[in-house]
C-alpha cells in the first residue's frame, strides 16, 4: 500500500511545524557584513569566485551552471 500526503504551507510554516530555529537574524547579519566587506573593498572579485567553487557541489561544473545563470541575468537585465 501507498499511500501520498501532500502538504501546503509556506516554508516559515513549515519550520515552525518542525520546531527549527529561525536563522533569519543571522543570516540577515551575514548578509550584511558581506556588503559591508564589497563595499570596502576587503572582497575583490578572484576572492568571490573562490567562495562560489567551494559552495558549488559539483565543482566546476557547478560554476559553469552559475556563470551561465548569472549572464542569463545580465542579458535580461540589460533589455
């Protein structure tokens, strides 16, 4: 027997449900201080792309998938 619940709620529904704690303040933070380290210069472009091959989980593959999103953006960005 099979048998599918489908359930429809938002994802903060669907933390609170689960009991996970809310992150929202600390990612808001780390968010911020990135800014703040692009706006001082602190982060230079090499430093960035570094940063994302080690986020991307399959290497550079990976890149290569982000590189094309991120011209996707610029393209439509700029019609």
């Amino acid at each position: 027997m099979k048998i599918n619940v489908e359930v429809d709620c938002t994802p903060e529904e669907a933390r609170r449900a689960m009991g996970l704690p809310d992150f929202t303040p600390v990612h808001d933070r780390y968010i911020q201080m990135m800014i703040d380290s692009i706006d001082k210069g602190g982060i230079n472009p090499e430093l960035l792309e570094n940063m994302m091959k080690s986020w991307t989980p399959m290497g550079e593959a990976g890149m290569n998938f982000w590189r094309g999103m991120f011209d996707m953006g610029k393209r439509s960005g700029s019609e």
